[in-house]
C-alpha cells in the first residue's frame, strides 16, 4: 500500500501520487498518459497531472487497482 510519507516530490500536490516502492514498470503511464510520467534519472514514474476529468479520474484508478506494487496512492492532499 501506498505511503503518503513515502511519496516523490515530483507528484503536483492533489489526490493521487505515487511513492518509493515504484519499479517502473510502465502500467500506470499506459493506462493513465495524461497523468503519470516517468522521471527517467530514478527510473520511476509519478503525478505530473492530477485528474481533470471524470475519464482521467477513471483511468488513474486503473492504474493505481492496477499497480504490481501498490505504488500508487489516492488519499494525498487534496489541495
């Protein structure tokens, strides 16, 4: 399970992020392109886009129901 404590700095602030146990495995990247992206210096993936629609919405769900590890999280800052 995701770790809110654990999140990159990367992640724009809102409701999904992504955080340390990320393998880069590319899932959530394919299944939500408009949201997730990968920092290729860390070879891990994270928030660069939080929701703007109820599409999107659904898609970084995927993602985060999706993810081998659970790296995704969905209860970071809202704001």
């Amino acid at each position: 399970m995701a770790d809110i404590a654990n999140r990159y700095p990367e992640n724009v602030a809102g409701k999904f992020y992504v955080d340390n146990q990320c393998i880069d495995c590319d899932l959530c990247r394919e299944t939500a392109p408009n949201n997730f992206k990968r920092n290729d210096d860390g070879g891990y993936s994270f928030v660069y886009k939080q929701p703007g629609s109820p599409e999107e919405e659904a898609q970084c769900k995927e993602a985060k129901e999706g993810c081998p590890v659970e790296a995704i999280g969905d209860n970071g800052d809202q704001g």
